[in-house]
C-alpha cells in the first residue's frame, strides 16, 4: 500500500477551540486506526511558533515566522496508507468533515527500493 500525506490547511485567523471538532478528529482517528490505515497524525502549534532555516552561501540562518505569508497554514496532518488514490481521497473528504476544513492530499515518493 501507498503512504499519502493528508494535510489540514487552516486560516489562523478564524479558529476555534470547539470541542466538536476535537470530538469528531478523535472519531476519524478511531475510524483511520480500526480500518489499518493510520500511520500517523499531529496537530501543530500557530505558524508563529515555527522557526525557519535556510542555508545560504555555506551558512545557516534561521528567522521566526512561517516560511509562506498566506491566510492559510498548515495546522496538522496525518499520515495514512492507501490502495490508491481514490481510497486516500476518500479518507480525505471524512478528515475534512471532520476538522471543517480542506485537506490536501499527496502521495509520498516512492524509494527505490519499493519500486521494484
């Protein structure tokens, strides 16, 4: 099977603590765990909380903030495994019902050695 990222895109400007919305993450993680395709999953801290480095000319240098300026970041992920497309689609549309808002589906590279 096929790992995908399924990642939550928020606007950190229009949240909410809204117990629901954990209540039903923790049922999708149940439903993920039960059908053998959780792999892993995490919520993140604000964008203000990151740290970003860069190499640039043989040296390191880090700033604060989130590496894009967007109304949307990365809020958290999880990462399942799938038959395919389709099924991680799938899993996707009952994450996205559940946190109420869009995730972004992406297959990981395959490494060679499972390419054959």
């Amino acid at each position: 099977m096929r790992q995908y990222l399924l990642a939550v895109h928020i606007d950190e400007n229009n949240t909410s603590s809204d117990e629901a919305v954990y209540q039903r993450v923790d049922e999708f993680n149940a439903e993920l765990q039960s059908a053998g395709a959780w792999v892993f999953a995490g919520g993140l801290h604000p964008s203000s909380a990151s740290t970003v480095v860069r190499a640039q000319g043989g040296k390191v240098v880090t700033t604060d903030g989130p590496f894009a300026e967007t109304k949307e970041q990365l809020g958290g992920f999880w990462i399942i495994e799938a038959a395919d497309l389709d099924a991680a689609l799938d899993w996707a549309a009952k994450g996205a019902a559940a946190c109420g808002g869009p995730v972004e589906v992406r297959p990981f590279q395959e490494m060679p050695e499972d390419q054959g």
